[in-house]
C-alpha cells in the first residue's frame, strides 16, 4: 500500500546515485499519482492500464472499483470508480491493490538518438512521426543542456544540441519499415541520427543515459538542489511551447535543463537551484509559476503525470476554474466527510 | 446535447430497414453511454477517446471537465472528472459539447471473413491473435445462427458457421505480414477465410453485413421484436463464456444470435420474441439474468458497453458489492442532490 502525493521531486543533494527517481515507485502510488512515461505514448499512462483497484475508504471498508476480483477490459456499470481513484493522490482512499492491463512484449526493438539543429526542429519531428501513424513505442526530447549534461554523466560524446531518443517496438519486419519512416522524418527535420541499437544491451545502455537525466543535471551544480515539475501542452502548441520556455530559463538565468514525453506533449524541467540562496528560490518558483501558466494559456495542464500535492493547488484552480473546482471539493467532501486522507493535497 | 439512458434496444417490430441502431447516436450521448464498437479494440471505447466535455450541472452553471478550452493528451490535475462523465449515463449532468482525441486514417486496410469449425475456434482464434500482439483493428464474432441470418439477409452465400470478421489497419507493408500472421492462426484453428478485401467498396459491403445484424436478426421471426443485451468478461473466459450461452439459448428454446467485439472479451445476444406472449417474455428475462450473472461470476461485468439504465440495476448490486454502490450514491447525492438529473436510472 502507499499514499502518494504529489509526485514534485523536491530532493536533497545528489547521493543516492544509480538509483532513479521514480523506479522504486510502488504500482499502487503509481495509480494514485496517475503516473505515466516513456512508454506511455504507445501504451498509455496508468489510468487506461488500471482494471481494479482495492481501496481502503476513509471508514475503514474495502472497495474493490471494479467489483470484487472483476478485470473485463471495458465497462459501463456505474460510474468509472476505478479512473476516479487513479490519480486522487490518496485524498479519497488508501490503495492496496491493482489488476493492471498487459501488453504483450514486442519481437523486436529498436532505439535511435538524434540530434537536432534547433528545439523547434526537434519538437516539430516529433509532431510529424506521430501524424504519419508511426506507432512509436517511446519519443523523449532532451534540450541541448540536457543532452551535454547526459553526454558528459553517462560519457556518450553525443553533439550538444537538441536530440530525441526514439524506440520502435514490432516485429521484425514492421520494424525495419518503421526506421525508414522515422528517419525519413529526422532527416526533412534536420536532424541526423546515430545508427540503430537493437540489442538488449546496447538499447539499454543508450537508456541509461536518459535515466540518469535527474543526476545528470544535478551534476552540473555540485552542492545545490534539484527540483522537477512537469507541463503538457497539446501536441500542436508544443513547438511553441517549448521554445518559449528555454528562453524564459535563460532570460531568468536558470540552471533548468529540458526533458519531455513530448510524444504525449509533457515535458520536464530540472531546476538546479541553491536552496541556501533566497533569491534564487524566489526565481525558481516564480518561473515554476510561468511554466504552469503558459501550459494554461496554451490549452494544456499544469501538471501531465507528477499530480497537484501542495505545490500546484493554485494552478489547479486557475486550470478548471470554479465548476471545477467546486466539483472535485463536492466529491472530496462526499468520499471522505471528515478530510482523513491525505488531508490538505490537491484541494 | 443529449441525456443518454442504457443502450439497452427494446425496439418496436423492424420499419426502420437501413438505418442501422446506434448509428444516430451523438457524440455526446456516446460519451454519456461511455459507448463502444467494433474498433475499440485498437483505439479503445469511448472513455480514452473524450479529452474534455462541456457538462450542464444540476444547479445550471457549465463544467468543462479538464477546464475551460483544454485538450492536453494526458493530465494529472485532481481528479478525472472526465473519465466521471463519460458513462454517467445522463445522471450526473447533462452533456452538451465532447473534445475527441482523432486517430490518424490508415493508409491500407483489409478485410476478411472466418469460418470456424465451432464458436470455441472462432474465441480461441480471437484470443490467439491478441496474444500474437497482430494491432488487429476490429475482430467481430458470429455465432452459426448469426452468420446464417446476416448471409440470408444480406445476401452473402457465407457458411453457416461460427465466424470471425477481422479487418487489419497499417501501411501495405505492414499490412501483409499481419495478414499472413492471422491466416496462420485462423488455419490453426480450423478455419478458412476468404480472400483478403482492400478496395473500400468491397470492404464496406463485407461490414454492411455486419451492420445489418439487427435486423437480419428480427428477419428470423417476422413480427416479433428484438431485445440487444451485451455482457463483457475477460479474454481468458470468454471461449468458455460464449459456449456456455449458446447452451443455454438452446436449452432454453430462445432465438438469441450472438454476435461480438470479441477482441474486447463483449459480446451481445439479440433476443428476438414474441412480445404478446406473457411466458416467453418471462423467459426472455430469465435468460438475460443468467447471462449476467454469468458474466459476473467470470470476472466480468453485466454490461461493457450498453449501460445499466433501467434494466442492469439489480446485476449492478450484485456487480460492485455495497462498498461499490454506496460510493456510486455518495458521488450521485454530492453531484445531484436533488436527483433532477435521469432520475431513477443506474443507482
């Protein structure tokens, strides 16, 4: 079981290396996050992944949301409880048990980096492999801090400039049909990728380099502090987006490279900031609070995947506005009268 | 707008030729429904699909569900009041505007049709080419009695036998080695299958069939009505599911053909009889009883697409549990406390 808040990585200084932030989630605090990733453009987040949960409500009954020991892959008895409780950051109940959807592994993969003249180039490719119907398995965008500060921490010698990393899953011969596509697309982009890694060992290495993004930037200010908040935007206003916000870390002379599930249209940053220096904290979060609100403005969500918690319940508000905002209280205050769960998150 | 009740069918004696039920749906009323079809195996039933809905509450004032103007493809900001109203089935608010996630069209797609030495064949078929991860976009079941009645009516010449109808999405590469991966497994299961339709026309006429199953269905006793149930369970049951109903449709001397998005573990029986024979009414009602509670005692549910409406309120009971009911009556009461809205269905 785990109650889960918001997901905002708000660490210490950099110590527990080798161990990436969010790999030790449990799958019940992923539900209750409403977490998702890498593989989430192709497989999607935790919610349509979700077939039952067991919750234990605020009077102390289970609640199977499904039913008891029920896992059809579609419903329409009742109103959906199961995509309710994913995602209530634990204000409505205490998960203890997910039936999850499979998929089946794929015959073959295969995974590319490429590097990018420009975050424009590289955000408006990934909106065009999603167009032609490519069905890419993982399309992460990393901007060129990010990708130096990967390079240099995982020792890989990629170019500094904006990259994605792509991965196909199928079989073999949709896979190879799949590669030409994608760098068909790379190429009208600019881009130029690295050849294809189709072993095990070689896909994962290029993985944990992206893994190791969280240490990656922490590295490039030894002593100070990390913090991750999260975006998505419809992939449309991506481009825009995106471009907007590197210029608003750099006109605010922030330590905050760029990481995204832009397939989905969620990107990352990493603020890097001294917890010590007041005004830089100040900076930091006045631009945390741009970010949210240019997501806002753009038709997107000021969070796609780490949640509200506490850092985000004003966003939240200016997000659904007071019917909203009414209606989650209204349901708050109807699952858990007397505010035992998680009390103060999210509301 | 549209308030949308059960989709349970309980039409009037068949004048209406052409017009296939469901077909004028709207799209709200879809989402109200949390309604599903022949291609939500690939691209999913309703839910996933609705990415904002514009909601007339109870007290008259307008909820967006992601907020006002929001389309982000994924979102981690309170609770997900969306996924509440899809398949709310007009009780909680009345629905007036949806904002859908598209797909892109596939550049090919194929058509053919199976026929199975038994309906067990034709599920194991169905589960094989989901294990075999084949990206099959719609996979539709007919029992032998179905596919007689829709060959007659439509005019066909197929085999009375347990059919499948499966049509593939991809680019024509990809397209033929899915096509060739479910040969194979149609042939290990005993099946044969006619020659693949790509033209669009040829295509349709083989889903016009299917399209007709209404009313090749009440063809089979002029004069009597039609009665559409549906149930949903897992995928690992369903063969067992299937074959279990057909007994019980004979033993209990009923017309019921079978027809399913099998793919999705949903199957329906339209039940066509005598309305102004009070017995056979009676067993009409029995036998719709059983098949819930059949469904439910697999893990399934008694409905996966139709809704509960009037008619599923007691298998919804028995469904969720008094754990699963009461959350549902607390979220009705907290949304409607003066049950203005669809009053007396679902709860």
């Amino acid at each position: 079981g785990h109650v889960a808040t918001g997901q905002e990585r708000h660490y210490g200084n950099c110590t527990g290396l080798g161990h990436y932030p969010g790999a030790d989630a449990s799958l019940c605090g992923m539900a209750a996050t409403g977490a998702s990733g890498t593989n989430a453009v192709r497989y999607g987040a935790m919610r349509p992944n979700v077939l039952n949960l067991r919750v234990v409500l605020p009077d102390g009954r289970l609640l199977h949301t499904a039913g008891p020991g029920r896992h059809p892959r579609k419903r329409a008895a009742g109103y959906d409880l199961t995509s309710l409780f994913v995602g209530s950051e634990g204000t409505l109940g205490f998960l203890t048990q997910a039936t999850l959807r499979l998929h089946p592994l794929p015959e073959a993969s295969a995974v590319t980096i490429a590097s990018f003249p420009s975050v424009g180039a590289a955000v408006a490719c990934t909106v065009q492999v999603l167009q032609a119907a490519v069905p890419v398995a993982r399309i992460e965008f990393l901007d060129e801090v990010m990708a130096d500060a990967c390079s240099r921490f995982s020792e890989m010698e990629l170019p500094v400039a904006a990259t994605l990393l792509l991965e196909l899953h199928g079989s073999q011969r949709s896979l190879a049909e799949q590669q030409q596509q994608t760098e068909e697309i790379v190429h009208q982009n600019g881009g130029s990728s690295v050849a294809w890694a189709e072993g095990q060992e070689e896909r994962e290495r290029l993985w944990s380099m992206r893994h190791n993004a969280w240490y990656a930037a922490l590295a490039l200010r030894p002593g100070c502090q990390g913090y991750s908040t999260d975006v998505c935007v419809p992939i449309s206003r991506l481009p825009d987006v995106v471009v907007e916000t590197k210029q608003d870390l750099q006109a605010s002379n922030i330590t905050g490279p760029m990481v995204g599930h832009v397939g989905d249209g969620n990107f990352h940053c990493i603020l890097v900031f001294n917890s010590q220096d007041p005004e830089e904290a100040q900076r930091i979060h006045a631009f945390t609070e741009r970010l949210g609100r240019r997501a806002l403005a753009a038709g997107g969500t000021c969070t796609g995947e780490h949640g509200v918690g506490l850092g985000k319940r004003a966003l939240l508000q200016e997000e659904l506005g007071p019917e909203g905002l009414d209606t989650l209280r209204s349901i708050k205050a109807a699952l858990d009268p007397h505010n035992l769960m998680n009390p103060g998150k999210v509301l």
